[in-house]
C-alpha cells in the first residue's frame, strides 16, 4: 500500500528549506541595493558574521535532508 501524503518532518524539511532560500536571496538583494548606494562598508561589516549563519544553517538542513531522505526510504 502507498500513500500520497508527506511525514510531517517532510513538510518541515521543506519549509526549512524554502525559508532557508528566502531569506540567502534577500540578503542578497540587500547587499546588492546597500553597495549601490554607498553602504559598502556595512556589507563589508556584515558579510563575515552572517555568512558563518547561513553556513551553519545550510549544514543543518543538509543533515536534515539526508535524515529524511532515510527515513522517507524505510516508509
């Protein structure tokens, strides 16, 4: 018997994931309107701090993409 209805870590998965884009290309965005009106050093400022974050939560949901993935095999 199969379903077509997702886990609920599934679902979590994807919503991790999905804000997780949202919010890498908003600050991509921010920092690109920021240089083009002179806030070059804020971003210089910022970037270091903000990209440990955003590597720490990137190897977050890639340990939380591979739990699922095996879970979602053994159902």
């Amino acid at each position: 018997m199969t379903t077509n209805q997702y886990s609920p870590l599934f679902k979590l998965t994807v919503k991790f994931f999905k804000y997780f884009l949202l919010a890498v290309f908003g600050f991509a965005i921010v920092c690109l309107v920021s240089v083009s009106f002179g806030g070059s050093s804020i971003v210089t400022i910022m970037l270091p701090f903000v990209g440990t974050w955003f590597g720490k939560l990137a190897i977050l949901l890639l340990c939380l993409m591979i739990v699922t993935a095996f879970l979602e095999s053994l159902r």
